[in-house]
C-alpha cells in the first residue's frame, strides 16, 4: 500500500528502473476511492508502476477473483458490471474479508 512507502525503497520506473525513492509526501488533495482493474494487476502512475489490487483482499486472490471478469471483457462483455462499485453483493463482500483474514 502507498501508506508504507518510505525513504530509501525501491520503486519500478516504467523508463528507468527500480529507483530509489528520496521523499515521501503524506499529503492528499482530496479523499474517495477509485480502483481501476488492469487486465495485469499493474498500473503506471507518472511513471511508477504500481500494483492496481487495494488492502482490502490479497492481491493473488483479487487477480484469481477477477479472471472470470478478464475474459468476459476480452469476449466484449462484462459479468460483474458495476458490482464493484455499488450494491456489491454480499457473497462478495465475505470472500474478500475471508480471504483477507486468512
């Protein structure tokens, strides 16, 4: 998670490399939520790549969770639409916590 970044880790660079990171900003302009969900788990930032997975469940199990989604989307279509977002179904909402805490 970004809350455990810290002087002197390293970070992946999507034209350099690992670099080294040499300050740390705790400041936010505004707070929400927003989790976009790459094909690959990664995503790239300014340049840093990062994982695209939250805390909320391990990032192995989130990526088994949204196979199914992976290759409806490369069919053209979506099983879980907006689930994600709003009115998530319970069932859902278990797996994540069961999977978290195990």
């Amino acid at each position: 998670p970004s809350d455990a970044v810290g002087i002197n880790d390293l970070m992946l660079d999507v034209e350099a490399g690992d670099v080294r990171v040499v300050s740390v900003s705790r400041d936010f302009i505004s707070c929400g939520l927003y989790n976009p969900h790459t094909m690959h788990g990664d995503v790239a930032v300014n340049g840093v790549v990062s994982s695209s997975y939250t805390a909320v469940t391990y990032p192995r199990l989130a990526h088994a969770l949204l196979g199914v989604e992976r290759i409806a989307y490369r069919l053209g279509s979506s099983v879980l639409g907006s689930s994600l977002e709003v009115n998530r179904p319970r069932f859902l909402t278990w797996i994540l916590r069961v999977g978290n805490s195990a």
